[in-house]
C-alpha cells in the first residue's frame, strides 16, 4: 500500500465531504483513456494536510492504475477529477451507534471522517464502532492514528481484525479472523444502528446481508464498493 498526498497545481484546496473519492485520468499504453477512484483519506483537523488530497492507493500487480500510481515522482501530475460520492456522514441521522466497517483500503473514508465523527459523538453522545480488516499487522493502514482516536475519544472503539497472521503481542481489542464476524459480535441493533460498509464488494456483500438478517434496513446500511471501474 501507498499513502499519496497530492496538492492542485493552481495552489486552491481542494474541497470535499469526508467520504468522497476522486477520480485519477490516464491512459492505457495504447493510448486509451480511463480513470479509477480513491477514497479522500485527509483528516480536516489536521493542520498540515492544507487542503490537499492524501489517498492510500493497495498496489494491484499489472494493475494499470496502481502501476502508474506506484511509479509517480515526487512533484509529477496527475489529471484528476472530483470530488464525487455520497459515502458520507448524513446530518439527519440521530442513531445512537455507528458501525463502520472496512477492508483494506476501505478504511480511508473513516479517516478522513475522524473530525465529524468527535463532534457527533460529543454533540449527540452516540457511540462509534470501526471494524477494521487487514491480512496481518503490517497491512494496518493507520492503525496508530485509530488507536490513539480510540484512546482519545470515549464512545470511539476500535476493532482490528486480523484475517491471517494474528499480531504480536496481541493487544487488547484484537480480533483474528474476518471483519464479519467482529461485526456480528458487536450485535447490530436496528433500533440504534446506522452502518457503514467500504472496500471489497465480497465483504461489503456479507456484511450487508449479516445486518439486514439482524433487522436493519436499506436505509440503514451505506455501502462502497471497491470495484474497478474500467
Ligand atoms: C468509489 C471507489 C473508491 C475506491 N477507493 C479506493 C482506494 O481508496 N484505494 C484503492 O486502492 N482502491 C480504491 N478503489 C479501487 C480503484 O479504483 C481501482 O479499481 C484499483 O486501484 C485497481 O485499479 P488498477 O487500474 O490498478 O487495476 P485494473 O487494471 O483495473 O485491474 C487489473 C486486474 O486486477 C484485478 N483487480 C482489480 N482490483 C483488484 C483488487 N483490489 N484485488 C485483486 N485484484 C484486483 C482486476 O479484476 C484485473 O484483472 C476504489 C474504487 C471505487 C469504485
């Protein structure tokens, strides 16, 4: 994986609502052209972020976009589009827990949602609960900053969960096995649940369907899905 920070080239911020994507445009060697979508990972609370666009790009080999990606310099552009989606915390909402669910990369949007996540928890005293699956530790992408939101944040907990190589020393909170099962641990309830699902469509799928079987509703359950979009 690849964290990626990216600036205009005209100096302007780019504006966006946590949990959009945006769009990369390139070409194909023969000249083609195409795009792809990535999740805008920049937290608003983070002073040195200055409106730029960070991403975390999971490296696909003989993709064509992550291969470009991969092997953009320091100070290269980029055509790029956006911002796009609705993946986004919704104002109307008055649950009174979040479930956010991710795989890999998925996780970038929640990052990003951080701020307004503080500010929904201190304003409305819901709680927030982010499942996260990675194969093993190295693959945590941001691990240390949710951590430290949960240390930080009561009412924020985190749950890693680790699908192949358990971390050691564990520490509390782990889970081993697949974000699913983590997720039907934490008991989704319809009567206060909204839920959030991003990143492998097999995952997303799953989880979708765990939640509707525990009683909560299309509306309730927001999903993206992590397809290519040739
Ligand atoms: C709304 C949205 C947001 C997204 N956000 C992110 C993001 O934040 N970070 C991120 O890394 N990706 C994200 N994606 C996926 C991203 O847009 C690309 O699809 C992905 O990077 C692969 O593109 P590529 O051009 O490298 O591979 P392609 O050239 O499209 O695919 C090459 C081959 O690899 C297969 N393949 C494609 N993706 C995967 C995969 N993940 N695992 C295994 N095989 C694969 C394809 O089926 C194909 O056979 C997002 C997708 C959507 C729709």
């Amino acid at each position: 994986m690849r964290h990626l920070t990216f600036e205009r080239t005209d100096g302007e911020p780019v504006a966006f609502v946590p949990g959009q994507f945006i769009q990369f445009h390139f070409q194909y060697a023969d000249g083609t052209p195409t795009k792809r979508s990535y999740s805008i990972a920049t937290r608003s609370d983070d002073p040195s972020a200055g409106g730029r666009v960070e991403i975390a790009v999971s490296y696909v080999s003989g993709g064509a976009a992550t291969e470009r990606l991969a092997h953009l310099a320091v100070g290269e552009t980029i055509d790029a589009s956006g911002p796009y989606g609705r993946f986004c915390l919704q104002d109307g909402d008055h649950n009174g827990r979040y479930l956010l669910v991710a795989t890999g990369t998925g996780v970038t949007p929640y990052r990003a949602m951080l701020p307004s996540l503080a500010q929904a928890i201190g304003e409305r005293g819901c709680e927030v609960a982010l499942v996260y699956g990675a194969r093993n530790e190295a693959e945590l992408l941001y691990g240390e900053e949710f951590e430290a939101f949960a240390r930080d944040v009561p009412g924020f907990s985190f749950h890693p969960c680790f699908s192949r190589v358990p971390r050691t020393p564990p520490r509390p909170g782990d889970r081993n096995g697949r974000v699913q099962v983590a997720l039907a641990d934490l008991a989704p309830d319809p009567a206060r649940d909204i839920a959030y699902l991003c990143g492998n469509p097999d995952m997303v799928d799953e989880s979708f369907a765990l939640l509707q079987h525990a009683g909560l509703a299309v509306r309730q359950i927001r999903r993206e899905k992590y397809v290519s979009s040739r």
